[in-house]
C-alpha cells in the first residue's frame, strides 16, 4: 500500500485516538493543528504521485484514487488543516467563557480528527459500501460536535439533523443495495459487485430499470447530506449551533463529500440507462435548491443561519452545473466548488469572531466590525463579496462559466438562475454592510483572532478568478472528463 496514502487514512484516525486521551490539557489544539497538517503533508505528495503516475488503485481494490477525488482530498485536507489553526484561538475564548468544559474540549478535537478521518475514507474508497459507512460515520460525529454547547438550541439542531441526516442515509443504503443487485448479475457476488471502478467498466450492461429506482434513492440519501432543497432542513441550524470552526467544515467540506458520492453514482446511472435520467435529476434538485435558498435568505437574522442558507444555494448551482454535464459545465462545477469551500470557510472564521466579540449572533446586534477589528471587518467584507461573485474572484469564474454554459444549454433556466443570483446578492450585501461599516458595538477580544486562514483562502480565491495555473486547469478537465 502506498505510503502516502496509508499516511493519509492514519493520520486523522491516529490524531483521534491521542486527542481522546489528551484533548482536554491546553496545547490540544496544537496537537489538533500538527495531525491536521500531517494529513495534508500526506495529501499533497499523494496528488504529487497521481499526477506523475495517473490513477493508483491499493488494499486489495478497495481504496482509489484518479484526479477526480485526488482534487477533493488535497482541498479536504487543506481547509482541515486551516480550520484546525483557526479554532485554537476560537475555542481558547469559548472555553473561558464556560461555554465549553474540559471533557468538551476533549471530545471537540478528538471528534474533529475522527471527522476528517471519515471525510477522507469517503474520498479514496472504491468501494459503494465503505462509502456508505463512512458517511453515516461522518454523520455520528458531527452530530456530537453540533452539540456540543449542550444549549436547548444546539441539542435540538443535533437531533434534527441525526434524524433528517439518518433517514436520508438509510434511503442511501437501498440505493447501493439496488445497485449490488443489478451489478451481481454481471459481475457476480462477492464485494467486487461494489467497487466503483468494476461498475464503471460494466455500466452499459447493468439492468437500467433497477439502476433509475437506486438513483431516486441515493439522491434522496446523499442530497440530503448535500442540503438539496426540499432535503435541506437540518443545515442552517446545525450552522447556527454548532462551533464555527464545525460551521467552516461542514459547509465548506461535508456538503462537497456528500455531492462526490452522488457524482460517482450519477456516472454508473446515466452510462447504464444510456439517457440522461440522473442528469435530469440534479438540474431540477439544483435548480429549486437555488431558487428557495435565495428567496430564504432575505427573511434571516442570525449570521451564520444567513450564511448557511448561501451554502444551500452555492451547492444547488454546482449540483446544477454538474447535472448539465458536458466539460465546460463539469469543469465549472469543480471550480466552484473549491471556490466556494474556501471562501465560505473564510467567512464563517470572520463571523465566529464577530459573533464572540458581541456575545450574539444576531445580525441587528453586531455593528462596526471595521472600526473595532478591522481585520475581522474587512474579512468578513472581501468573503461576502467574493461568495456574492463579484469580480475578479474566483467564484465569478466559475459562476460565468454555470451561466454562459446554461445559456447555450439550458437557456429556459438562465432567467432563474440570473434572478435568483440577484435576490441573493441584495439580501446578503444589504445584511453584511451594516455588520461592517455601522456604529461599533462590538468589544475586542481577549485573544487575538487568527485570520491568517482567513485571508490565506479569500488570496486563493482571488488567484483562481485572475489566474489558473495550467497544471491546474489541466487537473479540472480530467476530472470533468471522468464526470461526462
């Protein structure tokens, strides 16, 4: 097994085991930033490796790796390990505010690295099974960091989203039962009937009819964990409850994982039903995701529900792109989504500090950011205005190319999109502006706040709308090409 790749898995699932026994005594959270950078230590020289020698396949079959999820990991492990630098400050000021215990902060950090660890078994499996358990892991512990403040409001946004959450999972289950089952017919028993790289190869020969009703299911199962609307119930209050670092992971990671897993399957349904079938099915879920997110978010008080909702609305945009299909969209799609995870885990840095620099989340509440921190303010100003796709960010980019590609595609759905858009850009802009530029009423923190993750990702950002380096921009074709 390679080693990189080995490094990779045992990394987060090491640093989980330490930080359960140690995750309570105050250099945790530099222990949780040295786990998180050795797994994206790992994850760079794995992307160096598949880059050089093309897919790597290991552990009997079971763990893949091709430039589509190579991608995934590199930016999993990145914001990982940027959020894991973040929350050392942030979680420094929650515990002297008692807003978390020792044993909360235990379980914080070793349930972070057990995250991570999931996210990134999600990613490099080949295997439809281990993908479902892995995300039904990813479930369970975020379930416990969601709660951990043990508030009313946050055991509530937990409970919600371990039933939502767990009800979509189980539909995800039948969903890969069905295609086990089309797939014995043509590959035989045995778990080789769930290695995604044996499906591939036989997809025109599966039972179509059996592979439209696995779809239904697996996209109810895995849009769920995406937050398509009507599926998205859970996600602005497990925003809203949970740490912010949780809050930057989730939106900026969980939600990209959950889209990778219906992708893969999407691939297998429209080779076997040799018709656009799933295709169909992501425009439609995407573009109602868009549309009922942006018309939510004008009714929003609190800043990270707001935001959570634009989380909703971005992850409907690129599910649309993707259901589009084709390689400018595909490529679109990819972009917008490393974009997206970036910038909106920036913001929600900047908004965890705003909220504990005032004591709320409460948007009428917060006021002046720019004249008392104005680091925080103006961070939290460039990442709206980059998610809100002005120029020259990257979100732009790839929003130009979703729009343009929809024009020549899709033309009946570009007025929608352009409407939507516009309803989320005065909605946000209008909230944010006061938070930044209004009369102070927020205090100085006691520790300084760390932002260097913040501007780090909103610079990416800004080099992916300016430019894109060819090995990258080679990276993305790949990957759109492995899409359809």
């Amino acid at each position: 097994m390679p080693i990189e790749l080995l490094a990779l898995l045992l990394s987060p699932l090491a640093g989980s085991a330490v930080l359960a026994l140690v995750g309570h005594r105050p250099r945790a959270a530099e222990v949780n930033a040295v786990f998180s950078s050795l797994s994206f230590a790992a994850a760079a020289v794995l992307v160096a490796r598949v880059i050089e020698s093309g897919p790597l396949v290991a552990l009997g079959e079971q763990l893949f790796v091709d430039s589509l999820n190579v991608f995934l990991v590199a930016l999993t492990a990145f914001v990982a390990m940027t959020t894991s630098f973040f929350s050392r400050p942030y979680m420094r000021v929650e515990r002297d505010h008692r807003r978390v215990t020792g044993p909360g902060m235990r379980l914080y950090h070793s349930m972070y690295q057990l995250f991570s660890f999931t996210m990134l078994l999600v990613l490099t499996t080949n295997n439809l099974g281990v993908m479902w358990v892995a995300m039904e892991a990813a479930t369970l512990t975020t379930v416990l960091l969601v709660a951990l403040y043990r508030t009313h409001a946050s055991l509530e946004a937990a409970w919600k989203y371990f039933i939502l959450c767990g009800v979509g999972i189980a539909q995800a289950l039948f969903g890969t039962i069905l295609v086990y089952f089309a797939a014995e017919k043509v590959l035989g028993p045995g778990t080789g009937s769930l290695l995604w790289t044996h499906l591939d190869a036989v997809k025109t020969e599966l039972q179509p009819t059996v592979m439209s009703i696995a779809f239904v299911f697996l996209l109810v199962g895995y849009g769920t964990k995406v937050g398509l609307v009507p599926l998205h119930n859970w996600l602005p209050d497990a925003h809203a409850e949970g740490p912010t670092p949780i809050s930057a992971v989730l939106s900026g990671l969980l939600l990209n994982v959950a889209l990778y897993a219906l992708i893969r399957c999407k691939v297998i349904t429209d080779g076997a039903l040799e018709r656009p079938f799933a295709s169909a099915l992501l425009m439609g879920f995407g573009l109602v995701s868009v549309v009922v997110a942006a018309f939510f978010l004008s009714r929003q008080r609190d800043v990270k529900r707001m935001f959570a909702y634009s989380s909703i609305e971005h992850m409907g945009l690129i599910t649309f792109a993707f259901g589009m299909g084709g390689p400018v969209a595909s490529f679109a799609g990819l972009l917008h989504m490393t974009v997206h995870s970036l910038t909106k885990s920036a913001i929600f840095f900047t908004a965890g500090h705003a909220a504990q620099q005032t004591g709320t989340q409460l948007m009428e509440n917060i006021r002046g950011l720019a004249q008392v921190t104005p680091t925080v303010g103006w961070g939290l100003m460039l990442g709206t205005v980059a998610i809100l796709g002005m120029p020259p960010f990257g979100v732009f980019a790839s929003e130009f190319l979703i729009l343009t590609t929809t024009i020549a595609v899709q033309p009946w759905a570009a007025p929608v999109l352009l409407l939507s858009l516009g309803v989320s850009f005065a909605a946000i802009f209008g909230k944010v502006q006061p938070l930044v530029f209004g009369e102070p009423t927020a205090a100085r923190l006691p520790h300084p706040p760390a932002l260097v993750p913040v501007f780090t990702h909103l610079a990416l950002v800004l080099m992916l709308g300016l430019f894109i380096p060819p090995s990258l921009a080679d990276w993305y074709r790949q990957a759109a090409r492995l899409i359809g």
